[in-house]
C-alpha cells in the first residue's frame, strides 16, 4: 500500500435521510388506498365475521361473495347493463363534442361566448333538477327501461364537458395546419379524419376518461330513469335489503368489482391520460 493510499480519506457511504415530504405522501397513499383495502378485506369474509368483530384481514377467507354476483342475473345484469350504456354515452358524447369544440375553437360566430357558457351551466346543474323532466319524456315516447335512454340523459352533462377539454386542445392546433389541408386538396371529414384527430388524441383519451367514469358513477338519473331491464349495478347494490338486514360480503364483492372497469379504462388511457394533463385545460 502506496503512502498516498494509505493517506486518503475514508470514504463514507452517503445517509439515507427520509423527507419530510415523502413521510407525508405515504400518508396519504395510505389514507386513500385503506378504504379499497378494507372493502376487498370485508369483501373476502362472511357476514358473521363482519359482525363479529374488528379484524385486519380475513380469518377464513371465502369467494362465496364473488359467486353470488357472478351467478345471479340480478347481479351481473347490473354490470352489463352498466356497461352498455355507459359506452354508448362515451361514444355519442365524444362524437359529438369533436364538431362541436372545433367550431368553438375555429370560428368566431354571434354568440359564440354565451353559448359555451350555456354548455358549462347544463354541467353544473345538478342531475336531480332533470330527472323529472327526463323521466316524463321518455315515458311519453317509450324509451323508458332502456339503455339508449340513460346514455343519451347522461350527454346532458358529458357533451359540455367534452366540448370543454376538447376545445383547449383544438386551440392549441396552430390555423395553417387547416389551411395547408384544403390547399393540398384535402376534404374537411378527411382531414379532420387523417389529420387533425390525430394531432388531439390525448385530449380525446382524456375527454372520453372522464365521460365514461361520471357517466359509470352517477346513480340519479340511472335509476330513475330504469327498472328492470337496463338498471345498472348502483342502483342493484341499492336494494340489498332483506329480512336478516344488508348483506355486507356481497356488497363488498360488489364494490371491488365496480372499481375494476375503471381501473381498466385508467391503464389503457394512462399515456394519453398524461399527456391530456400536461397540454390540455384539465
């Protein structure tokens, strides 16, 4: 060993200090994830167990609340029907805010400002102010009980939303990109097609996200508005009563699974969902 060598300064591995700021976002994650944790947790026990007593996790862990909901119609209906018309809005809400937002982001018309503004009021209204009038309409004309019904009530406050997020996202296209389309000879469906989509599919991602997730959360209007044959699964987990009172596992099992589609929706959006945030209004 070289004198300059044994002269040297130890060298001292670097303290792992933790941050005040990540003691507090564990904090947090743990204050949001414990309510999923614990409906997972009741969702794999019995009724007795829940009753029972306070227990951190499952001491005989049962899927008997999953099979429920998997083999009864009652239940599985409401998720599939669920799901049918909260498509079905997530495609006619985007369809048609994408004319809608590029007018608005485009063209400067009489009354343009007034209208978008009337477009924001439908989305603060709250649902219970239109359940009435939707409940009378469709009566009338015989698309009560329908999937197409709760779809179109939900546009109602999606459409504005879309229009909203989709207009930022069209401003921020520069006018030449138009321009040097028509000049090439392009047709506006083709170029709105071709090019212009493509150029705002984050905000499209990020508008549909939303459309889907208020239209698979609201309850008011969906059940108003159904009975039998389109009553999605918020307004079955609503009617678990019975003589021997509510039955925790399966609603639990329930809960779970209502969190699953968006969760889904969340991970194949996610890049789009990203990129939304970073250059849209939202």
């Amino acid at each position: 060993m070289t004198d300059a060598t044994a002269n040297a300064p130890a060298v001292r591995a670097p303290k792992v200090r933790v941050k005040g700021s990540a003691i507090v976002m564990g904090l947090y994650l743990l204050f949001l994830l414990l309510p999923i944790y614990w409906l997972l947790n009741m969702s794999l026990k019995t009724n007795a167990e829940i009753l029972g007593g306070f227990s951190l996790w499952p001491q005989d862990i049962t899927l008997a609340n999953y099979m429920v909901i998997l083999t009864d119609p009652s239940w599985y209906m409401g998720y599939v029907n669920s799901l049918i018309y909260v498509v079905m809005n997530t495609v006619i809400s985007v369809a048609v805010a994408l004319p809608a937002a590029y007018a608005f982001s485009r063209y400067n018309f009489l009354g343009d400002k007034h209208l978008f503004f009337w477009l924001l009021t439908n989305r603060m209204a709250p649902p219970a102010v239109f359940a009435l009038p939707f409940f009378q309409l469709y009566s009338s004309v015989g698309l009560f009980d329908t999937h197409i019904a709760v779809a179109l009530a939900h546009c109602l406050f999606n459409v504005p939303l879309a229009v909203w997020i989709l207009e930022g996202f069209m401003r921020g296209v520069p006018k030449e990109i138009d321009e040097t389309a028509y000049i090439d000879g392009y047709s506006f469906p083709k170029f709105f097609v071709k090019i212009f989509m493509p150029l705002i599919a984050s905000g499209i991602g990020v508008a549909a996200f939303f459309c889907f997730m208020f239209s698979w959360v609201e309850l008011l209007l969906s059940r108003t508005l159904t009975t039998v044959d389109a009553k999605p699964i918020a307004a079955t987990m609503t009617r678990t009563v019975s003589a021997s009172g509510l039955d925790w596992g399966v609603l639990a099992a329930a809960g779970v699974l209502t969190i699953v589609p968006g969760a889904l929706v969340i991970y194949f959006v996610r890049n789009y969902i990203a990129k939304g945030f970073a250059l849209g209004r939202v």
